[in-house]
C-alpha cells in the first residue's frame, strides 16, 4: 500500500487535487479530471444564448442566480461523482435502487428528448457563429461540425476524446476577454450579484427557470457519474466489484476537482450576462440567438468582441455537444440494460446501441439545422424543460446518496443535504411560478 494512504490526515492527502494541477493553466488542463471538463461543458451553446438572453433582457438583474448557482451545483455534482465512486455504476443504476424503474425510464426519455433539441440549438448556433465571420454558409459548418463530432466521439479512444475536450475549456476564456472589451459597470454588476432582483411575470420567470435549468441541467448529472466510471474503467478496473468502494484521498480529489469545474462553470455564465447587459440591453436590443448576440456587438463593442464571443459559442460547443450526446447514451444504456460493455471506452462493434443513440444525436442536429428549424425556441425551451425534469431527479440522487446500502459511509454529510433541499426547493418555486403566470 502507498505510505500516502496510510494516513489520511497528511498534507499531500488533503490537498490531493493540487498533483492535478502541475503549474499554471497548462499544467492544470493536463491533469484536469471529470469534474473540470463537465463544468466547462455546461456552458454549451444553448447555455449561453440563455445568458446571453438574460443579459440583454434584464441587465444585470439576473446576476445572482449564477452566484446561488455555484454551490448548488458543486454539491448537485459532486453527489454525482460519488455515487458513481463508490458504488461502482452510473447514475441511473444508482438511483434504480431507490426509484420506481417506470419513473426513472419516463424521465431518461425526458432527458433524451431535451438532449436532442440540445444538440440540434447547439450545433444550429454552432454553424451560425461560423457563418458569421468566414462567410461560409451555416449548412457547410453544421455538417463539417456533425460530422467531425461524430467521428471523434465514436472512434477515438476515450482517452484521446478526454484529452481533446479538457483543451478545448480554455475557449471559454473568450467571454471573460469580452466582458473587458466592453463597457462594464462592475460596481452596479456586483451589487446585482450580491442583492437578488425578483420579478413575478412569464417573461421573467421562464428566463429564471431556463437560466437554471441550463445550468442545474440533467445531462451534468449522468455525464458526471459516467466520466467517473470511464475514468476507473481507464485504470484496469473493468468489472462492477473492482471499481466499488473509494479511499479518502480519492473522494478529497474528486471533490477539489468538481469544485473548480463548476466554479468555472458559472463564472463563466456570470461574465456572459455582465457582457450582455452591458451592450445589448444597455442599448435596448433584444436578441434571439447566440449569433444575434455576437451581430449586435460589432456597432456596440467592436469587431473584437464580435469575434471573441463567436469563437466561443464554436468551441463550446464542440467540447458540449459530444457530452450531451454522451449523456444521452449512457442514461439509456443503464436504464434499458444494454450491457455491461456500453460506454466510451467500449470499442464500437461492441456497442452499438450505444454509438448509434451518440450518432443518431448529432445527425438530428444536422438535420434541423438544415431544414432551417427555429433554433430559438428548441435551445431555450429545452433549457426550461430541462428546469422541470431535473427536479424528480434531485429528489432521486438525494436518495441515492442517502442509501445506505449503496453509499456505505460514503452518505451524504448534513450539509448537502440541505444544499439539495434549498435546490430543489428553489427549482420549484420558479417552475410552479412560471405554471402560475402562464
């Protein structure tokens, strides 16, 4: 046994996270683990023409859900990733112990379907983006996208596909250059982000509730878990019995990484909305898409945010949409036990079913955006169905992480489950106030 191990309390121990991080952002992406690359991969291109909606239709007013955001989903994943550590299973097997499997199917499918109007926002706003600074028509950018997605998620081995996509979370670093390209009132911006604004309209409310749901969104929560099981499986430990159970420095360091992926996450979301008000509602436009978004800045901030933020929406969404297309596959491979080889790491001939739902996924994207489907409201309104859905699957990881027979002394510590309680709590009100107000 490593000398490290036998005594938990140690220093290297309790900052486990820190041998992931090498020195300076290059050294951190080389070791960056799941919880890095789901974080950056919330941001995804329906996510930020949610913030950027939010932005440019209520300003800074909207500020403070980014900041409840951060913890709730630091607890939301890391309550993912052990499950998945521990137990030795994805999520959905996971919470077959404690939900009905009827329940747990209706809402995968739920999943499923708000996953694919995912996919086919993003890659439509992907193409667009594109389109929008080469010149070359959308239609050629979104089946070059499908079809390049496609090929790296099916035939690259998961390790290569992991060290493809934690690289490509530095694009996100394009919005936070963006925010000072612009003219940002920082002191109204904080003030905002410290004092909640609430209004009790639709409009209003279907933006909280979108807001939330694409950033609290279902696809985190089995995407998470599976990258924890892909990652055991990367190690050798290819059976359920090798992989269950985890030791201290191993939970310490999952939790260090989850944090600073969904730390990312929502500061990232945090300088879309600051962007935005700044520009767009500050000069009374209104937009629709993430390509009206990144348009309207030209006259407002210059072609460099123009630029800067369509370069953004682009590798956001090649880091996003092979995950949500991912979650997708490994949701319906626990829920309808397709087998025990399902999975990235599973070579194609092998696992079919499973590629077929990634290929099938992206295809749907291509297509919509080929026949020219509303983008809109596919990416905003999956985002307010994602807010209702995850809500029963809050409820059904909270139970899991309770379990004892699933979680040993690995069940969740009082503080979490209050964290849950306030998310799901939150989650509610705004959904049962957007019923109310419709």
């Amino acid at each position: 046994m490593k000398p490290e191990l036998l005594d938990p309390l140690r220093p290297r121990n309790a900052t486990a996270f820190i041998s992931r991080c090498g020195s300076g952002a290059i050294g951190f992406l080389r070791k960056a683990g799941p919880g890095i690359i789901t974080g950056a991969s919330d941001d995804d291109p329906s996510g930020i023409a949610t913030y950027a909606i939010a932005g440019a239709s209520f300003g800074y007013g909207l500020l403070w859900v980014a900041l409840i955001t951060t913890p709730m989903m630091i607890v939301v994943q890391e309550m993912c990733a052990r499950i998945a550590m521990v137990s030795g299973r994805g999520l959905a097997s996971a919470m077959q112990r404690v939900m009905p499997m009827w329940l747990l199917r209706a809402l995968v499918l739920l999943v499923v379907a708000a996953n694919t109007l995912n996919v086919a926002a993003d890659i439509t706003g992907m193409s667009a983006a594109t389109a929008l600074v080469t010149r070359v028509p959308s239609e050629v950018w979104a089946v070059a996208f499908g079809a390049l997605l496609i090929g790296v998620e099916i035939f690259a081995s998961y390790r290569t596909f992991a060290s493809i996509v934690k690289w490509l979370c530095l694009s996100l670093f394009a919005y936070v250059v963006a925010a000072f390209v612009v003219g940002v009132g920082w002191l109204d911006a904080l003030r905002h982000t410290f004092i909640p604004e609430l209004r009790f309209d639709r409009t209003f409310l279907a933006t909280l509730v979108g807001f939330l749901g694409t950033t609290i969104t279902p696809y985190l929560f089995f995407w998470q878990a599976a990258l924890e099981v892909e990652e055991e499986r990367s190690q050798g430990k290819d059976t359920v019995a090798k992989r269950r159970g985890a030791t201290e420095a191993e939970i310490r360091a999952s939790r260090a990484d989850v944090a600073t992926g969904m730390v990312y996450s929502n500061l990232v979301a945090w300088f879309i909305v600051v962007t935005t008000a700044a520009t767009l509602h500050a000069h009374h436009v209104t937009i629709a898409t993430v390509e009206d978004a990144a348009r309207a800045l030209r006259p407002l901030a210059g072609r460099s945010a123009e630029l800067l933020f369509a370069l953004g929406v682009v590798g956001a969404g090649l880091l996003s949409v092979p995950v949500i297309a991912g979650s997708s596959a490994y949701a319906l491979a626990e829920t309808m036990k397709w087998g025990r080889e399902e999975g990235l790491s599973a070579k194609p001939s092998s696992a079919r079913p499973f590629y077929t739902v990634i290929a099938i996924g992206i295809t749907l994207g291509v297509v919509a955006d080929l026949l020219h489907v509303n983008a809109v409201g596919m990416l905003f309104w999956s985002a307010v169905v994602n807010g209702f859905v995850a809500i029963p699957l809050l409820v059904g990881i909270t139970l899991a992480g309770n379990h004892r027979s699933v979680m040993g002394k690995w069940r969740n510590r009082p503080a979490a489950n209050v964290w849950m309680v306030l998310t799901i709590t939150l989650m509610s009100l705004a959904a049962i106030g957007l019923v109310l107000t419709a």
